[in-house]
C-alpha cells in the first residue's frame, strides 16, 4: 500500500519550484549578455513552431495527398496478395546458401 506523501516532502518540492522561478525573474529582469541571446532564441522557437503549423495547415492535405497510394487494393496501390519472389527463395532441391571467398 502507498504510504502517503508527507507535507515536508511537499513543501521541499514547493520551495525549490519558488526558488528557481524567483532566479529565473531576476535573470529574466537582468541586462546581459546570456539572457539576451536566450531571449532571441526562445523567440525563434516559438515564430519556427508558429510558421510550421501555419505551414501545415495550408499545405497538409497537399502533402498528405502526395504520399498516399491511389488506386485499388489492399492499401492503397498494393496488390491484395504478395508476389512470389524467387530472387531470395531457393529451389526445392538447392540447400542454404553460404559465403565463400
């Protein structure tokens, strides 16, 4: 049986949540060099996932129609049962085939 949390594990858990958003503000809040380039790169993250779903909307069924089989059959273009391929497959009287130098 699941023995129940108890509040000092929770209020640990709570403190250190509050201690690192407290630094992340106040390095958030600072003018350097660090916070500056991570602030451009957030930035580019977020327009790159925004234009990608735009993107997507606009242009998904174009590319989903590219990539789908047309025609009949099993899955699309696929005939209902595999072709016999003999390339790979031995004759009934030859053995396992091994390297040889």
């Amino acid at each position: 049986m699941e023995e129940p949390w108890d509040f000092e594990f929770l209020s640990r858990i709570a403190d250190s949540c509050l201690s690192f958003l407290s630094e992340f503000v106040d390095d958030w809040l600072a003018n350097d060099m660090r916070v500056s380039i991570f602030k451009i790169l957030l930035s580019w993250l977020i327009f790159s996932l925004i234009a990608i779903h735009f993107a997507w909307k606009v242009y998904g069924n174009t590319v989903n129609d590219m990539y789908y089989r047309q025609g009949t059959g099993q899955n699309g273009g696929t005939p209902d049962t595999a072709a016999h391929t003999s390339g790979w497959e031995g004759k009934a009287g030859d053995g396992p085939k091994i390297h040889r130098d």
